[in-house]
C-alpha cells in the first residue's frame, strides 16, 4: 500500500496551493512516503521539493484511505496523510517541478477544481483544528462513488 503526505499551509487568509497539470486540479503539495520515513519527515522532504519551503511545526490533521474501484473490484488504495500548518522558512519556487504553485484565497477553495474529496477534505481542516479520517472511494477517472468522514463533516 503507498503512503502518502501532504500538507495545507495557511499564511494569513491564504494557502499554498499546486495546480497538477494532468487535471488542472489544485491539490495541497506533497508525495510519496520513502521507506524509513516517518510521516512527518516526508511531508517536510516532500512539501520542501515541490515549493521550496521548509515547513515548521506541521500538525497531523487528517488521516485517509483513498480506494479505487472498477466494475466492483478494488484496483488500487492507499493512505494520505494530511497535515496543516502556518509557519514555514524560505520562499516559494518560481517553478515547481509538480506544476504551478499559487497562494489562493481560503475562501476561494471551493470554487476551484479539485477531486471532490479534496473539497471536503479542506472543509474540515480550514474550519477545524480537529483530527479527522475517513475513507474515499473512486472510480479509475476519480469520480467520487462514496465516502465516511469521522467526525463527520
């Protein structure tokens, strides 16, 4: 199962966010787990590589199982570790090797593309300083078939 961390950073009313070119979507920044890695390591190495940004403190936030499915069969999972934070060291990369990264508007979040679960998922976490996990289901295309959030949110 792949491990994965990423991280909402928050400066104020905005957050750092990295627009994937696959999609367009925009996703918090971070990646895959190395072996021997603890979470936060690799949400620190990785959050680091994609934006030039060493974060400080981050916290666990959210804990997650993202599940895909085809015609009823799992064909893929794997766990995403979402941490948030609101101080950092360094400056953004003019170009990040992942895509492009903007500060964008707290407010303006659930307006941009984004996979569905990413929507809730950053509901929660900018409203909450509570842990949460949950459980998403999706197709192979990332449509959202089903998920439980606990709390619920």
């Amino acid at each position: 199962m792949q491990r994965v961390t990423n991280c909402i950073l928050i400066d104020g009313k905005q957050v750092l966010l990295l627009q994937k070119p696959s999609r367009g979507w925009w996703v918090a920044p971070g990646g895959k787990m190395e072996p021997g890695e603890s979470i936060k390591e690799a949400v620190t190495r990785e959050y680091r590589e994609e934006t030039g940004i060493h974060l400080k403190n981050p916290q666990l936030q959210g804990v997650f199982s993202m599940v895909i499915i085809d015609q009823g069969k799992i064909i893929d999972d794997w766990m995403m570790f979402t941490f948030k934070a609101s101080t950092y060291e360094g400056e953004r990369l003019a170009f990040s090797p992942e895509g492009t990264l903007a500060w964008k508007n707290r407010n303006d979040i659930h307006s941009l593309p984004m996979a569905e679960g990413d929507h809730l998922i950053f509901k929660h976490i900018l409203s909450s300083d509570d842990l949460i996990y949950g459980t998403f289901h999706y197709t192979p295309d990332f449509q959202l078939v089903s998920y439980r959030l606990d709390p619920n949110s």
